[in-house]
C-alpha cells in the first residue's frame, strides 16, 4: 500500500524533490502558491486548492518554503486538517524559534514537527545527494527518515530541540557565503599581484581546501563567471539577515557576518536582487579594487 | 658525486626540512643564528659561523626564516660567496616585493633568486608532505625542483615573477586564518543555540567542508584545544600584517583580513603572543560571546 | 481654561517631562505600567488604570516608551477612547514604519499621530533643554507646539511623513554611539602611547570637536568614569538594533554603524547590559588593548 | 635685530606659514624640492639650493613635508649646518617614533628637535588660526613658541617625548576620518527614508554636533559637494595608514579606523586618489547605498 505524502513548496529546491519522492512511490497531495506550478509534476499526483487540502489524510506533510512568514501562515493553515500522529516535516531555512514555536502548536494538535533542513543546489537535490539536518521529537525523526533518505545521501540528528537543524542549516550558510568572500579577497588580491585567478583557485581546491565548497564556487570566482544564475543575491541576503538575527538573539558578535551581511546589502541596494549571489559578493571585491 | 647544499635557517620548519635533504643525500652546509640548533642534526653536516659559509662552493642554498628583514639580511651576507649560477631557494613567508629585490640582486651577481614557499605544518614537512609553490627564473626552478622533491607532495609553479609563490602563500594564510575565524564564528553560533560545538564541526568537515583545513583545525576550534601549541599568535599575526602591507600596495580593499587582523592583534594586546594562534582566534570570538 | 494632556510613559525620560508639563499648568491624566510611579508626581494629576482612561477627553496625549512593541500595544489602547481631532504626540525612540503604521489607524480614527522624538539626558528634559525634532501632519505638529514648547529649548521640524523624526532620532543616536566608539579608540591610541587621556580629550574637545556630545561623553570616556549609570548598554544596544533594521529596510551598508552594533552586542553578552554604554563601548575598546 | 629661520616645504599649508612668518618679521632662509615655489613668496628672503643652506646659521629650521621618508631624508641633510642650540621645529604628519629618532640625532650634535603638529586647512593657516601641538625638549618648546604664536590661535603641550604631538596629530585626523564617515552614513540613511540630507546636518551641527568639524565638513558632505579640492584622497589615505601603522606599533585593535582605512583604500583603487577625501569617503558610502 502507497504512503501519502502532502507536499507544500515548488520552488527550484522543492520540485526536484517532490519529483523524486514521486518515482520513489509515494503518492502526493501537492500545493503550491502559483498553482500551474504543479503541472511539472505530470500526472498520478493530487493538486490540491489550499495547504489544509494537501495535510488531509496524510502520514507526512513536507513545507519547503522562502522565509519565517510564509511558513508559519502555511502552518496554521496545514494544522486544520493534518491527522493526529502525522509528522510535520519542516524543510524550509527559517529561524529556530520559528521552528521551536511552530512544534508547541503541533504538539497541543497531537501530531509532530520537525526541522529537516538541507545542504546542496537543486543539482544536488536531482541526484539525490542532499546533506539533510534534522531535530526535533525523536519518534517524528523515525518517522521521517524512510521517507528523506529517497533526497539526499546522508542524515545527521542534531537532536530533540525542534529547532536544532534550522541552526546548523544558518551556520552553514554563513561559512558558505564567508568562503565566497575570502575566496574573492583571496583571488582579488592574486590577479592585482599579477597571478592568474583560475590557477591560484585551483591550487588551493587541490590542496589546503579540497572541498566541494572552494571546488565549485572557487571556480566561478576564479573565472568571474556569474551565469546561469543559481542562487540569487536576494536569497542569499535572506540568510545573511537569518545569520544576523540569530546572532542577536544568541549574543554572538559575529565580525564575518556583518562583513558578509554589508557585502550582500551593498548588491542589493544596487541593484543586483536577482543576480547569482556569486556575483553579488565575487563583484563586490572587485568592484572595490578598482577592477 | 653528491650535491652540496647551504641551509639557513633551523626554525620548526626549517629542522625539519634539513633533516630530510640530508636522508636524501645531500651534503649539507648549515648556518643558523642559534649554533647549538645545528647540532640537533646530528653527523655528516657542515655547520657554518656565517651565511657566507653556508653559501660558498654550492649548487644551492636554502632559506627558511622569520620575516623580510631577516632574509634581506642573510641575503646580502650569502651574496659574498654564492657562486655564479647556483640558486638561493627562498622559503621564507615574505612580502613579494622583497623576493623582486632580491632577485635583481642576484641576477647582478650573475646567479639565481626563486622564492619557494610552503603550506604544512611541521609534522606535514616531516612526512614530506609540504605543498610548495615555486616561482622565479625558469632554470633555476628546473635545477631547485629536484631539490625540493624531497620535501613535499607536489611543486606548483607560480610564473616567472619572483615574488608570485610569495603571494599564494600570502593569499593562502588569510584563507586559512580567516577559515579559522568562519569556523570560531559558526561553532560558537551553535553552542550558544544547544547545539554540540564537536558534532556541528563533524558534520561540515565531513560533507561541504571536507577539506585538511577545516577537519584538522576544525577539531581543535570544536574542542577548544589550544595545546600543544603549534604555529604561536606572533607568527600568526605577523603573517596578517604581512597581508594587509600587500593589500595596501597592491590597493584590495579587504574586510575579512581586517577582522582577522584585529582579532590576532587583540589577541597579541592581551598577552598571548605565545599561545597558539587557533587560541587567539577561537578565544576571541568565545570572549566576546561571553562564554 | 486648563488643557488636558493623556501622558504615558514614566521612565527617566518621561518622568521629568510630565513634572514641566505640570508645571506649565496643563492638567495631566497619566498612566504608567508600574502604577506606583505616578506617585512621585505629586498631587494634582489624574491616575488612571489604562492607556484609554489616559486618553479619554483630552486634546492631546503623550507616550514616551521602550520599544515598537510597548508603543504599538499602548497605541491600539488608547485608541479607544482617544477623541476625534486630538493629537497622539509619540516622543519613543522607534522604528519609522512604526510610527507610518500607527498615523494612518488615527488617520481612520479622525484624529492625529505625530513623532517627536527627543535628545538630551534626564538633566537636560529637567532643564527643559531638550532637543525635539518632529514629523507628521502640519496642524497637529501646530497643536503640539507650545506643549512641546515647555519640554524643550529648539523644535525642529523634519517634515509630513510621519516616521521622519524617528529617523532623525536613529541617525542622531547613531552618531553618538559611533562618536563615543571614535573617542575610545583615539584616547586609547593616546594612552598606550604615552600620553593623558585626559589632556588628549581637553583639546580636541575645545578646539576642533567642541560640542556637547565630545565634550560630556568624552571626559567620561577619558576618565574611564563610568558611574553613575546614566543611560545603559541594553537600551543603547537596542538602539543600534534600530539603527541596523533601518539600514537594512532601506538598503545602506553602515559599517561603522556595524562596529558598534557588535561592540555594544560583545558588552551584553559579557553581562555589561545594565552598565552604561559609554563603559559598554570604553572598556570594549580597552579589554581588546589590553588595558 | 631679525632672527634667521629656516624654512623647508612649501606645500599648500608650509607656503602660508611661511609667508606669515616673513610678514612678522623673521628672516627666512627657504628650501624647497621644486625650486620655482619659492618665488611665490615674493622678495627679502633667501633661497635655497639645499636643505643644509636654509640650517645654516639659523636659530630655528622649520619642516613641514609630506611622509616619514622625506623627513628623515631633509634632517639628515640639513643636521650637517644647523647650529649648536638650534631648534628643528618639525611640523610634519609623521610617525612618533621618527621624532623619537630624529630627536636622537639632533641631541648627539647639540641641538634640538620638536614634535610642532598642526590642524587646520590652508585657510586657517592664512589667518593665523592653526591649533598648534608641542612635544619635546621644554628649553626648545619654549624657544620655539614665539615662532609658532605667529602661526596659529592656540599651543598646546604634550609633554617631553618628542612624538608626542605626533600622537595627537594621528588621533586627530583618525577622529576627523571618522567623523566623514559616520556623517556620510547618518546622512546616507536620511536621504534614503526621504529627508532632506542639508536639514539633517544643519540640525545636528547646531545642536549636539555644534564642532567646527560637523558644521564644515557636514555642509559638504550633505550637499554632496567636493569641489573645489581642499585635501587630496593621496593625503587623506596616507594619514589611515599612519593611524593604522601606530596601532599595530601599540597593539591595539582600531575597528572604525580599519573601515575608514578601507574606505579611503577603495576610493584609491577606483581612481580617486586626487579627489578631495571627502568624496572618497561620502561617494563610498552613497555608491555602496546605490545612489
């Protein structure tokens, strides 16, 4: 017998990961704000008109969504009609509070959340190869892993705060971004002392920082190569403004995030909203240098 | 018949490096300010009371020392006996424009100047596993490079400039000092959100961040370990005031070498010159956070 | 004929300024959270148990508070009974949206909202020094004027939108905290190299930067003194908080605004939140010196 | 009976000073690197071919030049005439510790140097209205202060050291630095949230920020006007680097002083270096705000 799956989000991450979930045999209810959105999808799914049609009747219901907001007002929506013991799986980079808040509801519902956030471009979440964070109550967790383990290649637990992964998931994005910036400092700094960007770039993702975040953006940066556009400027100051936030609310001085954050503002206030985010930071650098 | 070889310079790198070209074969002439160092080589040296002596009569010789001045220094002194066309491989960690100067005085004198700079800690070197990077007259490197294959796992050639290895080194120490920072940053974000400062490390080195950096100094920036100490906040400092001098003449306006800047000279103001340098990173950050 | 005036908001600020409007002969009805503080204004006056009760019959009503939140939720209050044509004179350090939002619900009550925001300490509301600046609708900023002309030496018009004095609150305070940031770093500078803080501050302060803010702030600073407590590092952090969101709302990268966010951010994490600012910011300078 | 001074450096501020010094009275002996300058002073002075003919025979030798390197270059010439007893009134933006050096020279031949350091813009040179710092040898202040009165509207002592004016010089023009800064963003973010920038500074210079700093510099930079050039974005860059240099010489961590260093530095690299400073500073911020 199929499982039922309510499916919430088609944005670029989300419908690549519905797709798969698809092949995988579930049978989805799937909403989405722009509903032709859902068509991509081809047939044996169920469209659904609101987020309490797509909840109904469900084991899980999965939300990748764009910020704070749009997930809690889908939340109240979704809490309508989800059944009791149902998980609630919260897919979308948000603040933990937001997650921590939105599990206290769940759980006066009788049912469960948890945060189950992902590393990885929709390239990655195509073939599978996600990273995916999660928290929150340990039997929800359980309850979700058949179903994440059809989106990426590895699961870690980042235990029973609900919100728990959402931190990992900001962290994450915040050494993401800061290694774009150093790499543009870095690369910027060898092109004007007469190196060439690409074989510096190369030499360190060979060596001291052979890992895939040096390897695939150090080669944009090396070649100023901002197209096709991945991940927007406007996006990517989402999270820097997330990081922020959370660095108030924690008290943390974060020096690098505010740099990061300036960077980012700076594209922003240019212009730059749906740029590659690559550009945003890569053309801040040089930009400055006069290049 | 074998190589004769003058090696200046026995600093924790230095020692180290020696000890291997002599396993190799070499004949070695040692010079270093501190005398008795040279006797911890052992047997089957020449030891030198000047760099003159370690220069005179060979194929090459090596320095590996503390900052500009003291290569401008040792470099005039070797200048008296190096012989024509024999090669000065300097390791050093300097500004380029000491290695353009140098160079030229070489060239007047009728022999050769490369700069030949390393990443590795000390028990990388050890192992011969240094990366080095090489740049400078194109002969001369061919006639260093077997030289130098006793001492790392690859030989990178940065051009004909002779100053070049000396920027990737320079550009690679910020990104690795400002990695530490990122990672000082992001551990600290977690711990003050409950999270597992070890955990949050495992999970980046393991996946986006896999990479020598980020596992090695990772592990010390989760766990707090500042001992034994390993590269000292002096060293670490002046390699960050080396980055901003070329930043400043080579006009890269550089925010993330700023902050990393400030906190090593935060760190030096408090009196920890001594203490390791992921310590004076890494305390930085959690001093600030209150913890 | 008397005029009555609602007046909520007792803090050290608002305190002072419902004894001058006392003073002046208006008849107050006043409303404070903590009740037991409209004691100390004496006899007179009418004590009332909510915001509505305040605003009930009056041509005018005050409210001097924390933050958004506290005046938002007093407004929606006071709004009740508050009568058609009357002016809510908003005298609260926040946000310009804010202060847009609450305008158009008077707007549709048929009365009237205005900013006027204030500078100068305590001693300066007692001395009716203060400094107003106000923003909004012409014919109530003309029906406020000879209230706010007790209260202050100079009324400053910024204009009809409504939020304006409010952005002139937060870059003037910007200002400040960046001025008290400035002289730290400039009299440590001095100190560590030889010099009297105290001398050094004298001069500039009567030459070059002889106005008020250098003048009082910067003894301080140069003494080190930081008791008594006048205005605390929590609230003047709270304010670089409204310095950063008006930045980011309207899309202006402020690094300095950045630096003393984070300082006046590592004192609250460091326990300092109920010390005054200039100890928050002086001794953040200091510490990181190694004084 | 005239006393003899030399003079050395007519750039835009030494050229007035020496003019002010020959309508007083002195007899000046005048050096300068480009001859022709000396004419524009017009008859009754003696030009000079070198640094060691203006020091011959004189009771004080003035100089006023651009960088550490042309001062220690004309002091070396001119110690080869400058009479026992005579005084060298240094003027100069330098660093402390070439005073303390040059000061060294000086008292092995007998004579004396001072640290002399001015603030002030041509203009108040001209009308005789410079703020003048002294350090150094008290017998060669006091012979040096009826030379200087002739200069400016007030002297102030800073001790025996010899760089200790320098001191003050460099904290002064960080304090100046900054202030550009912080009124660009203040500004900056009025201007974005619709107020009129001019109305914003004529606020704050009259009130809290009522220094000749805020009133004449922030008429500038509100009206976005940086032209005619007074102080060249070359000068105004090369006093961040002596502020930055004597941090790093007396550790201590300088944040603001690293974003105006990092603002004058972008200005450089975008081919501003002959702009007045307040357009590199003010056009940075209001480029980086996209406007």
């Amino acid at each position: 017998m199929e499982k039922k799956i309510g499916f919430i989000g088609l944005g670029a991450m989300g419908i690549v990961m519905a797709k798969n979930l698809k092949e995988a045999g579930y049978q989805l209810q799937v909403y989405n704000r722009t509903a032709s959105k859902v068509d991509e999808l081809g047939g044996g799914i169920v469209k659904c008109n609101t987020p309490a049609e797509a909840a109904a009747n469900v084991d899980a219901v999965i939300t990748i969504l764009s910020d704070d907001a749009a997930v809690e007002e889908v939340t109240t929506a979704l809490l309508q009609t989800l059944p009791k013991n149902a998980v609630h799986i919260s897919m979308s980079t948000i603040s933990p509070d937001v997650s921590e808040k939105l599990a206290s509801l769940h759980a006066v519902q009788g049912n469960n959340y948890i945060a189950a956030t992902v590393f990885g471009r929709p390239e990655a979440a195509a073939a599978k190869k996600l990273w995916i964070c999660v928290s929150g109550d340990t039997s929800a967790k359980q309850a979700a892993k058949p179903i994440l383990e059809n989106l990426g290649q590895g699961i870690f637990d980042f235990g029973e705060n609900a919100g728990g992964a959402n931190v990992v998931k900001i962290a994450g994005n915040f050494m993401i971004a800061s290694s774009l910036e150093i790499m543009a400092e870095a690369y910027t700094l060898a092109e004007k002392n007469g190196l060439d960007r690409k074989q510096v770039s190369e030499f360190f993702s060979s060596t001291l920082f052979s890992a895939p975040i040096f390897q695939n953006y150090g080669k944009l940066i090396a070649n100023k190569q901002y197209e096709p556009v991945g991940f927007i400027t406007k996006l990517g100051y989402k999270d820097a403004r997330l990081t922020f936030k959370l660095a108030q609310q924690s008290e943390i001085p974060m020096p690098v995030a505010s740099v990061v954050h300036n960077r980012l503002l700076t594209a922003m206030a240019q212009g730059g909203a749906e740029q590659d985010w690559i550009e945003g930071i890569s053309r801040g650098v040089t930009d400055d240098a006069g290049l």
